[in-house]
C-alpha cells in the first residue's frame, strides 16, 4: 500500500514562495505519475502540476512560468516549488500519485496541506 506524506505548506505573503514536497512509501511498483491538485473552498478541484516516469509535465496554465515541479524517483519523492505566489493560488494541495500495473490503474492521495496567500 503507497502511502504519501505531504510536507512544506504554510503562510506567505503575496509575491513569497514555498516549496511542497511528497515523499512515497517504499513500493515494488513503478510510480508512473506523481504531482499535486488543489481545491478551495466552493471551487472546484484542479490540477496543479503532475510528471511522469519518463520527465513529461503538466501544468495549469494560471501557474506556468511561476510553478516547477521536480521529481526523485530514487527516492520516490516530488517537489512543487512555488514562486511568485498569488493569493488565488490559496488552496488545499493535495499530493497525487498513480500505478500503472497492467490493465488496473491505482490512485494514491496524501492527506493535503493548506497554502495561503495574503495581500
């Protein structure tokens, strides 16, 4: 069972940075995606940022240019570094983390950690 632990959320100001970071547990299993969503309060969930095994990304386009994701996969950890932080950009980030394992896809999610923004 992949467990996800989530670290690095908290509060900046406007124009700050933060840097999250999602360590798996140990698997037999290749991680084929790792990444983050987020969600605030009467909106509705959203892909932030994800990278496959093989380096491929995905961005939302409000945070490109700002949000570079990374990934460890020898130590099976991702890391979002947010710059230039909004306050549109509070949310609720959720790690993310998908196996491939033959015809059966299974999706993994970490408990989510606050990110405000002031003004």
């Amino acid at each position: 069972q992949l467990q996800l632990v989530e670290s690095g959320g908290g509060l900046v100001q406007a124009g700050g940075s933060l840097r999250l970071s999602c360590e798996a547990s140990k698997s037999i299993f290749s991680i084929n995606v790792m990444g983050w969503y987020r969600q605030a309060p009467g909106k509705q969930r959203e892909l932030v940022a994800t990278m496959t095994t093989d380096d491929s990304t995905n961005y939302l386009d409000s945070v490109k240019g700002r949000f570079t994701i990374s990934r460890d996969n020898a130590k099976n950890t991702a890391y979002l570094q947010m710059n230039n932080l909004k306050p549109e950009d509070t949310s609720v980030y959720s790690c993310y983390a998908a196996i491939v394992n033959g015809r059966r896809k299974y999706d993994y999610w970490g408990q989510g950690t606050q990110v405000t923004v002031s003004s």
